[in-house]
C-alpha cells in the first residue's frame, strides 16, 4: 500500500480569516469550476485504464488514529487479494470543502464518504457508480443500513463500514470530585454548567475552528426542542429559518453560550477534546472518536458519555445522531473490477474488525462482527443507538453540500461571536436557503 499526503496548508490563505475563506467555497460547492480553488484532492491512478491489480483510494483520514487504522485495513486487503491500493490521503475538512470538484475532475476509483443525503447528492448527479450487484452479495447490513446506502433511484451506491454516537461526553472523575450528577433535562444541564462555571471550570469545551463541530450542538437542540421529523425537513430545505421554532432553538443555545468555552472559532476539535482530557473542562458535545482519539490507555476507563438532555417531553431523548461513514465508487474509475473487489472486502465483518482493532473509537455496522472485545465506551454506544426511535447523521451529511460548507458553516461561527442578532441571522440564513434549494 502506497501513501500520499496533502495537508491544510494547501488551502488559499485569506488574510480575513475563515469565514471570507468559507464564503469563497460557495463557488466550488454549487458549480465546480466557478471558483479557481487548487486542486487539493487529485487522484493517484495509474492512468486510463488502470492495472487491473491496482486501485486508487481518496481518503479524509488525516488524523493519526485513523490513518493508521485504515492503513492495517488495505494492508490486511492487499496480502489477501494480491491487489495494491494507493490511498491519496488529504485533510479532512479540505477533502470535504473541494469534493464537488474532486468528483468532477480526475477522481481515485474508490473514496470515503457518508451515508444518506450527502451520498445521495452526488448519486443524483451522476458521480457515483451503481453498485447493487455488490449488494445482492452482502450479509450483515440491516434494512435500514440498506436505506442509508440508497438513492433517490432506488440503486445502492454505499458501502457503509463504521457508525458513531454523538452524546455529552466528561471525566467520571470530574463528576466525582464536584458531586456532579447525570442531567437529564435541558434545564438540569443548564444548571449543572452553571455550578462547573463556578468551579473554575470550562462547563462545556467548545472549538469550531474547523466549522462543522457546532452542528452537533445545533442537531441536539432542534431534534430535542422540535422533533427529529421537523429537524429532517428543515434540513431538506423545506422549512422556514425565520420560524419561531428555528428562533427558539438559537435562543436556547444563547443561554448556554456563557457557559461554552471563549473563543471557539480559533480552536480545533482536538484542542476542545484535549481540554476535556486535562481536566479543564466539565463537558463537551462530540462523536465519540473526538474525545476517544485524546484520551490514552491510561485514562480512557475515566471517559463516559450521557445521551443530550431532554428539552420538549413530546420528543424526550428519542433521537440520536449517529453518522455512518463508509465507502464509495467514483463514476470514472479507472480500475473498476478492481474497485468492485476492495469494496466486496470492506463490506466484510472482519474488514471492519480489522480497522476497530486500532480505532476502538467507532462502531462496526455488519452485524456478524464480533463484538466481544468491544470497550465499556462501545457497548454503551450500542445500547445507545439501538435504543433510539430516530437516527440523524450529522447537519452537514443530512443537508445539501453546499447549503452546510457555505451556508450554516458561516451562520453557526457568526453566532458563536454574535449570539445576540439571532433575528439577523436566521433571515440570512433563509435567504440563502431559498436561493439554493431552488436551483435543485
């Protein structure tokens, strides 16, 4: 297996920082080629054709954990099959900011990618390959896995390999130490903040450098205080912004906010989880490879989660926000057949156990996996996410590409530094939502 590397340097600096960067992106996302942004995703075939024996891979697993899983993964494929796979590794925000041209230019045969309304996307447009002859041959993918690797059409395009939960994650030790208790209410967390802030502590460790780690947050409170139906539809661009709903939930985020760490739009994820780690922080809204990837083999015992508090009854704690990553075959494939051969293998239970031995951090999806060495975190995961009603997959997987990278990217980090303009905000944010949605 060969490896190469881009990294966020690659990206065009903007003296305005991130959100004139992210307004130049609304060209790349919408109609690729309106904006010249560099190629940072460029495939590393082996030209028209391929080999027959090689196949190429784009992948966002920048950061070090999963890379390394990853790479044990094709290494196992590659003894197997007697096959090569050449993984073209780039920055995940970057991976997922130029992926629109990515698919239009020169494409690796195989890339990973989300399930649901962001595969969807691209199938509708004609990017992906067909692939449901695979899946008359997978075992081991529930019906509603089946559903997320759909599209609009009917055919499969999706291997799915790993799901996480998103939760409040927090030291077991820190709750013990402050005689903490599990809330289960938006107001019993509210006021647990409240006491961790007059403790010295950062209630709630919070980065958006990065621009997609708020929408958690934002996910929570829409699904809690309206509903996982309405959070879909507004999500599918079919309600309004401007709405009392909408407002509602920016205004209880408002309340919040003085209990967020300070200056999130300038710190990453990582940063906000290494707060959580080092004690400095009471709790934090994350998937649980975020926290997982910070916490060693010496403290992961001391990290546990709770499912986001209750705000409305009627919809109690019934969602749960659990994106499913996995794997797609571009439309221009160079190698094809030996495309179809990596996925039939990712699609395998022992391809998924073969990457969680290194990232114990996610969950498989094939249910013949063997889960018997699963950790305290993972099990608890399981039941979390098998006891939901309702299962979301992120707002930038369950939305339009470009209404997440180019919209609610810049509207969440202008709330971060403005809370207080939430009328503002939301009649921008429609604005641009009516705009987009109706060039579908």
């Amino acid at each position: 297996m060969t490896q190469s590397s881009f990294n966020g340097s690659a990206l065009p600096r903007n003296p305005a920082g991130p959100l004139s960067r992210r307004s130049l992106l609304r060209g790349a996302a919408i109609g690729a080629g309106a904006v010249t942004l560099p190629s940072l995703l460029t495939a590393c075939g082996s030209g028209p054709g391929g080999d027959g024996k090689t196949v190429t891979l784009g992948s966002n697993a920048s950061d070090a954990v999963p890379k390394k899983a990853y790479a044990q993964a094709f290494s196992a494929y590659e003894k197997q099959s007697k096959k090569t796979v050449e993984v073209n590794t780039v920055n995940h925000e970057a991976f997922q900011e130029n992926i629109n041209r990515y698919l239009q230019g020169s494409p690796d045969d195989v890339f990973m990618w989300f399930a649901g309304y962001r595969m969807q996307f691209f199938a509708k447009k004609g990017l992906l390959t067909d692939i449901s002859d695979l899946w008359k041959g997978f075992d081991g993918f529930s019906d509603a896995l089946k559903k997320q690797s759909t599209g609009e059409d009917g055919k499969q395009y999706f291997v799915p390999y790993y799901y996480y939960p998103w939760a409040v994650f927090y030291r077991k030790s820190v709750f013990e130490k402050g005689g903490y208790e599990i809330p289960r209410t938006f107001d019993e967390y509210r006021a647990l903040a409240k006491k961790m802030d007059q403790d010295g502590l950062d209630a709630i460790a919070f980065g958006d450098k990065d621009g997609w780690p708020a929408m958690g947050t934002f996910d929570y409170l829409d699904m809690r205080a309206n509903g996982y139906d309405f959070h879909i539809s507004l999500m599918s661009g079919e309600e309004s912004w401007t709405s009392p709903r909408v407002k509602n939930v920016f205004d209880l985020w408002r309340g919040l906010m003085p209990y967020h760490q300070q200056g999130a739009n300038g710190r990453t994820w990582q940063e906000a989880a290494q707060s959580l780690q080092a004690k400095k922080s009471g709790m934090a809204v994350f998937g649980l490879p975020h926290p997982g990837q910070q916490f060693g083999a010496t403290d992961r015992e001391d990290l546990d989660f709770f499912p986001f508090p209750e705000i409305d009854p009627a919809h109690g704690q019934d969602a749960v926000e659990a994106p499913i990553d996995g794997f797609l075959m571009s439309k221009k494939a160079k190698n094809p057949e030996a495309a179809e051969d990596l996925l039939k293998y990712l699609a395998t239970p022992e391809a998924e156990l073969r990457y969680l031995r290194s990232d114990p951090n996610n969950i498989a999806v094939n249910e013949s996996a063997d889960t018997s060495s699963y950790n305290a975190l993972q099990k608890k995961a399981v039941e979390l996410v098998s006891g939901a009603k309702q299962i979301s997959q992120f707002m930038d997987r369950d939305t339009r590409p470009d209404f997440a990278s180019t919209v609610m990217i810049r509207a969440i980090q202008e709330f971060i530094n403005n809370p207080n303009d939430v009328d503002g905000l939301v009649r921008d944010i429609e604005r641009q939502r009516k705009d987009i949605f109706a060039a579908e």
